[in-house]
C-alpha cells in the first residue's frame, strides 16, 4: 500500500493547519486562557497560553506518525491489504483531528468563559458514522480495529464482530448527533460515554459468543 505523493502532501498540509492558525495568533493571545471545558461548557480550568501547543501536538502530530506507520509496524501486513480504505480513514481521521484542534484553540482564545459544546458532541457523532463505514473493510491485526481474545483468534469472528460493530457505530454516531438538537450538551455529553460503553460491551460478547458458536460446531 502505497499513498500518493498529492495525496500525502494534503494530508501533512492539514496536520499543520493548527499550527500555523495558533502561530499566527500566538502573539495577540493573553498569557492565561481557559484550558478546560465541562461537559456543559463551562471552564473549569485556566492556563498558560504556551500549553496550547498541546493540542495539535497530541491531536495532529502524534496521529500523523502514527497511521503513517502503523501499516510498518503490522506483522502480517494486514492494515495494507486495506489498500485505498486506510487511506481515505486517515484522510478522515485528519480532518476530524484538524478540525476540531482548531475549534479549541479558537475557544480557548475567544475570551469565553462558557460556550456551545454541542458541535464538538455532533462532530464525534459523524466520526462515529465514518468509523462504522470503515470498520467492515478493516483486516484482522494487531493495531485496528475491535481486537479481542477471540477476533484477533479467528478471521470469521473477526469479520463477523466488525460488520455488527460497524452498524454499531453508525447507528450510535446518528443518536449521538440527533441528541445534540434535541437534549443539553451535559446530558448529550452522557448519551455519547453511554454509547460508547454499550458498542464496547456489545462488540466483546458477541465476539466470545460467535467464538464459542464455531468451536461447537
């Protein structure tokens, strides 16, 4: 699996969009802003504005480097028989990461003390939906994926966990998004910890129990 040279250059031009955004505003920003955020938008936390540069360093950086090389990393070279879905997930995941690094960083420099948080919870829910699109097409490794004792055990379980945790996903990604227009954002923030616990607990059972299923035939 190789990315083309067009295809690499955007994405690396996108992994340091924030750092040019906090860059070119670095020098107007005050020496303390807000940090953290409550579930319901409130800060909860003040900083030095040096700490920002956490943000695209973790979100950014770190993510760029690491669907980079992971496929390098794969002992069986299974992540590179994704071929151009491993590429379209890091294109994904990279202005997923893009844009919401650069939504905090325009938060935590605005001045305000509290804000909407329901575009960050609306935003995971459509990740959410991208995820369950892409997880049906992920092959077994190590790395990706919804490994278990018993997905990582057999390739059938494998295929058969990650095509009911890819509706999962979907279907969990539209509640999540929906709630944002109808519930506040403490109680959306719940609706998405809450789902993702279940798609967690779900994907392990069903696992074991698509394992023991074949072991008993």
């Amino acid at each position: 699996m190789k990315t083309s040279t067009t295809t690499e250059t955007v994405i690396i031009i996108l992994t340091l969009i924030p750092f040019i955004y906090l860059g070119a505003i670095y020098a107007s920003i005050p020496d303390e802003v807000p940090m953290h955020f409550n579930a319901s938008g409130e800060v909860d936390r003040i900083g030095s504005k040096a700490e920002l540069w956490i943000m695209p360093f973790v979100l950014n950086a770190m993510m760029y480097f690491l669907f980079k090389y992971l496929p390098k990393l794969d002992p069986k070279n299974q992540i590179q028989k994704m071929g151009n879905k491993w590429t379209y997930l890091r294109m994904s995941m990279t202005v997923f990461m893009t844009i919401l690094s650069c939504g905090i960083i325009y938060i935590s420099t605005s001045g305000t003390m509290n804000f909407n948080a329901s575009w960050i919870y609306g935003f995971t829910g459509l990740l959410f939906i991208v995820l369950g699109n892409y997880l049906p097409a992920t092959k077994p490794n190590y790395f990706v994926g919804i490994r278990t004792p018993w997905t990582l055990e057999s390739d059938l379980v494998w295929r058969k966990t990650h095509r009911l945790g890819g509706r999962l996903f979907m279907i969990c990604g539209l509640l999540i998004i929906a709630s944002t227009f109808i519930f506040s954002d403490a109680f959306t923030f719940w609706i998405l910890i809450g789902t993702t616990i279940a798609i967690t607990l779900i994907s392990f059972i069903y696992s074991y129990q698509s394992f023991k299923s074949l072991s008993h035939e």
